[in-house]
C-alpha cells in the first residue's frame, strides 16, 4: 500500500493467504499477524494507548509491535502469568518509494531493494493507487505482458484514442540490461492488413497522422510489469492476496519533482489517472476476472506469456532446477 494511506489507524491486508495488520508507530511501519490468539479478534481494530504496542480491543492483551511478544494483559493484573509465554508473528516491513512492502515468506527476507526496479529506487514524482480485485494474480501479470489483447481488447479505450493501434505484429521476448526485465520486442508490426474474408482491417482513424511512440512493455519477478513511456515510467505490481483475488499496484514515476513533477501530478490526475489506470485497466480487470483455465490453446503471439512462466518456473524465489540468465532460458525455450 501507499505510505501516505496508513496513518494512526490500524490497516488489514491479506498477502499470499496471511491475514497482516500494518500500523504506523512514530513513523516506523509493523506488520503483525491479524488475529489474536486468545479469542480470535483481528488485531487491526486493536487500541493505541501506550507507545510501541497494541491492545486487542477484546480483553485488552496488549502486545509489542515489534516482536509479537504478549507483554501486558490488562484485565488480569500485572503478574498476569500468561505474558510472556504467547507470541503473535510478525513480518518484515519496510518503506521505499513511498509504498509499504511487506515480506510473508518463511525464508531470510531478501533486501527489498533487490525486488525493486532501480528506476523506482530512484525516485522522482511518484503517483499511483492500489486496489484490492477479483482473479487469480497470475492472469494479470500474464495479462499485462500479453502481446495480443492491446490491439483488439484495448482498441477503442478514451486512452489509445490519439495512439496508432497496430493490427498484429511478431514479438519475441528479451532480457534487459539494466535490471531483470524480459522485454518485449516488436519484431514485425502492421498498422492494417488484407485478411481472407475480412478484406482491409482496421479502418484508418483520419487522427492518425502523427506518430505516436508506443512504450516499452517488460515484466519482472516478483510481479512486476514495466511500460516505459518517452517522460514517464508506468509500473505494475500484481501481488497475491489470496487463491482468488490479488493486489493491483498502478505506479506513474517521473524522475524530476519541483514544477515538473507539479505538472506531473495534474496530469496524472486529469489524464494519466482516469485513462490508463482507471478505464484502460479496467478493461483488463474485467477481462482478468473473466479467465477460465486451464485447458487453454496458445497462439504465435503468446510467446509473449510462454517466456513468461518459463522464466518464473526457473527464477522464482525456491525455484528448484538450477538458474540459467535469461538469455540461456530464452535460446532454450526456443523464443
Ligand atoms: S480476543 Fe484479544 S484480548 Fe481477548
Ligand atoms: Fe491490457
């Protein structure tokens, strides 16, 4: 979630099946287990009285932010022979870009840095929003690197108005020098064709006189996906919540600030906001949620997603076969 939506109040998020609740104590961020152990109340409703801990709302056992121990219980007295020997857990929590990133893994957590692209490490005018949707996060981050649906599904969207929607084009998938995106290149690209039956498709808008730049689409572990427009940077991270429905964070980086990165908000607000992350991505939503696999019969531009979870099935954090570069895996996959 974005930093500046936690405040004094507790939060509750559920990542990988793990219910969390994320406070904010003197400016540092906790992440601890959503429940209490004694009767089962969420612990994200609990009281901030005293510094550095929390209160269940229920009984008032009152537990320390940072270790999870169960230090005081209010209504049983100060020699409250329970304290002590109960423990809630609690996850790794840090603050980069302005967001809060929690880690629910069992093994040591990994710098966050390593999971972040440099160029939001970086910084800038950052905007953006997190929703909590319906799907599986696999079919969005499989969606979001989908070299097909952005010339029919997306074609009539308010934000592709003024841009040239190419009728088909042959891709292939490459890694990237600069961090670990595979990117997706444009190997072929036909802005309209003569098919059998159709004859000329699609029919030319009279707006399309002046090239547009299409942006640069790349996809990373854990969950992220890049559209790099030619002043702006687009991120995607798709985060699992649960079996059936997964976080989507809509991330806008502009690299100055000061008037520039002023202007950049207005225009994410009036523009980039509403357009792209509001009614463009909500035709992948609703496409996302709509996805009933397996069985599934791939096409030639699917290359795009079989590079994909090639990559993840030999990347991912516990992956077990040994890990070639990118490039070993793409000449191996035959991309
Ligand atoms: S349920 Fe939390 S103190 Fe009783
Ligand atoms: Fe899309």
């Amino acid at each position: 979630m974005f930093s500046r939506s936690l405040g004094k109040q507790g939060a509750s998020i559920t990542l990988c099946g793990e219910e969390i609740a994320l406070f904010r104590d003197r400016r540092r961020v906790y992440a601890i287990n959503d429940r209490c152990p004694h009767r089962g109340i969420p612990l994200a409703v609990a009281r901030r009285e005293f510094p550095g801990m929390i209160t269940c709302i229920y009984h008032g056992w009152t537990f320390d932010l940072a270790t999870g121990n169960l230090d005081v219980v209010l209504t049983d007295g100060p020699d409250s022979p329970i304290c002590g020997k109960v423990q809630v857990r609690t996850y790794p929590v840090a603050e980069r870009a302005g967001l809060i990133w929690v880690y629910p893994g069992d093994e040591p957590p990994p710098p966050v840095e390593q999971d972040m692209p440099p160029q939001l490490i970086a910084g800038g005018t950052i905007v953006g929003k997190v929703s909590r949707r319906r799907g599986n996060w696999r079919y969005a981050s499989e969606n979001g690197i989908d070299d097909g649906h952005g010339k029919f599904l997306h074609r009539h969207s308010l934000w592709t108005t003024f841009r040239m929607m190419a009728a088909w084009s042959k891709a292939r998938m490459e890694p990237d020098g600069e961090w670990r995106w595979l990117i997706r290149v444009g190997e072929r690209v036909e802005m309209a064709d003569t098919y059998p039956r159709i004859g000329r498709w699609p029919a030319k808008r009279p707006w399309w006189k002046f090239k547009s730049k299409r942006p640069r689409i790349g996809i990373a572990l854990p969950g992220w996906l890049l559209v790099k427009e030619t002043d702006w940077t687009g991120f995607e991270v798709y985060v699992p919540s649960d079996a059936d429905n997964y976080y989507a964070m809509l991330i806008g980086v502009l690299p100055d600030t000061g008037l520039r990165g002023l202007l950049f908000r207005l225009r994410y607000k009036l523009y980039i906001g509403p357009l792209f992350h509001g009614q463009f991505n909500e035709e992948d939503q609703w496409i996302i949620q709509k996805i009933r696999i397996p069985p599934e019969r791939l096409y030639r531009p699917d290359v795009s997603i079989t590079a994909w979870r090639t990559h993840c099935e030999k990347h991912a954090r516990g992956a077990t076969t040994a890990a070639p570069s990118p490039a070993e895996e793409l000449v191996e996959s035959g991309v």
